[in-house]
C-alpha cells in the first residue's frame, strides 16, 4: 500500500523517519493497518542477461502479479511515511544488486546470479555488477548491498544516501560470524548510522544450522504474497528505537528488519542464505521480487 497518513503521524509523534534520528526513547513498532486489497503487476522492462549460477528457484519467465494481502492491524507498512500530507514521490521499479567492495559471497551460500534471473523473469528491471551504471538514478529505486565484506565503497554508499532521500529502498544482505566471519557488520553499521537508521547488523545469534520459519509482520509491499519466510544459520538485528521486526525467529531474534525514514526505507537482512542456498524455499523468491514494489 502507499504511505498512509497513520504510518506520517506516528513517525512524526515519536521523532523516527528523519535523518536526524529519533526524538525519544519510544518504540516504533506499532505500525498502520492494511487496507488494500487490489493487485499490482510489476511491469518493468527486463534488462541484462543472466549467467553462471543456475537458478534453483527453477521460475519461468514472465510477470508476476504482485498480490496484495490485507495485513491485520499492527503490521508495520514499509511504505515510508513523509513529514507532510503530500502524496509520495515516483521512485523507479528497477532493482540493481551491488556486488562490489568484496560482496557477492560466500558461494555457498550467496547467488547473485539466481537473484537475478529471479527478478528480470518476474518482468523486473534488474542488474547485477560491482559498480554502479551511469543511468542508476533514472532505473533504480532499490538498491542491494549483496555482503561486501570490505570498505564499502564511498560513492556507493552516497548514492544510498540520495536513493534513500529520494524516497527509495536500500536493502543491506549480511552474512553470519559464527564459525568464522563471513560478513561485516561493522560496515553496515557505519552506513545505517549515516543514514540515520536505528538498524543494526549482528553477526551472531540468529538462526541455527537448519531450516528455521520466521513469524513475519504484514509490511506491504514487501510481504504482499509472502507467507512464509524461510532462513539459515544466521546472524541477527537489533531493530533499535525506530526500526521494526519483518522477519523474526519464534520468540527470539529478528532476522530481517525494516525501517522508514522519510519517503524512503531501509531493509537490512542477517542471512545470505536467504538470495541463495533457500532461495527456492517458502516464499523467498517472492519477497525478493517485491523489492521492485513501493
């Protein structure tokens, strides 16, 4: 659904969905009800091809109808909520996953490859490389940082900043510490805090080494078809004063949060095995797609 001027007021109530981070102590978990029932089709045009890693979603092209649930009240609209009444900006369909500054791994785990053709068969506009195209503003209103493991880039993270500002969606993969370090939260942190999310990436926790079904928040578009979120071995996120649980394991840790700020929002998911290894299982194929959903 679109920002609801529910979602506005409680954002501006308890100071979250501003750059300058919140105003007190309050939680904002609480999020607007769902009232939509119509459907939306992703309809953007298919760009790049797909190579190397086969898809295990074993998907056949074509569009996707993206089906929008009634979510039951207190489910969190990702939909970002804006300081005024006026209608949210046009953000782009197109979703391009970065794979720069050591990302793209671990191949276990991780496959970017399989990402992709699990959009661009959706009809989705996607592309996938470890630099940013020249046309990224004009196509792409999601933006996907696929575990970089190193520095991460400064100009990358500076067109996450205006994407997010525009009204946009940046989504942040991480990979586990647990029996060695296969991500960086430290660099993830340093980049939720720059734009002002209380988001935070943990690299232990989280689910053990099997196949664990999070509870998830109704939190359209993103959950719109999605009933069942499938995880693996993974880290965790402390979702902090503004941010809120999509994805949680039955009485413990948040998986994948999500959090509003201004027009846009920011994602940040503690599991690679999610884009790869379960890919195909649940409804993760699904979530991926309505990336291009806002």
């Amino acid at each position: 659904m679109n920002r609801t001027a529910a979602t506005a007021f409680l954002a501006l109530l308890i100071g979250c969905g501003n750059p300058e981070g919140p105003s007190s102590d309050n939680s904002a978990s609480t999020g607007a009800e769902s009232t939509q029932g119509s459907t939306g089709e992703i309809t953007s045009t298919v760009a790049g091809s797909v190579g190397g890693t086969t898809d295990p979603s074993g998907s056949t092209s074509g569009s996707v109808t993206a089906a929008s649930d009634d979510a039951s009240s207190g489910g969190a609209d990702s939909s970002s909520s804006g300081s005024t009444g006026e209608p949210p900006p046009e953000v782009p369909a197109g979703v391009f996953l970065w794979t720069g500054s050591g990302g793209g791994g671990p191949g276990t785990d991780l496959y970017p490859d399989a990402v992709l053709a699990t959009l661009t068969d959706a009809g989705v506009d996607a592309e996938l490389g470890d630099a940013l195209p020249a046309d990224f503003e004009a196509r792409f209103g999601t933006l996907v940082y696929l575990n970089p493991t190193e520095d991460f880039d400064p100009p990358v993270n500076a067109a996450a900043t205006n994407l997010v500002e525009a009204g946009g969606r940046v989504v942040l993969v991480m990979e586990h510490c647990k029996n060695g370090c296969w991500g960086n939260a430290e660099g993830h942190n340093d980049l939720l805090s720059s734009l002002g999310s209380s988001l935070r990436m943990v690299g232990d926790g989280g689910a053990p080494l099997s196949d664990t079904a999070l509870v998830l928040t109704p939190t359209p578009p993103l959950t719109d078809g999605v009933s069942d979120l499938i995880v693996y071995y993974s880290g965790h996120v402390e979702v902090g004063v503004c941010g809120a649980a999509l994805g949680a394991m039955d009485g413990g840790d948040v998986i994948i949060g999500v959090e509003s700020l201004g027009w846009g929002e920011v994602v940040a998911v503690a599991d690679s095995s999610v884009l790869g290894y379960r890919l195909a299982s649940g409804d993760n194929e699904r979530f991926v797609q309505n990336w291009a959903l806002h």
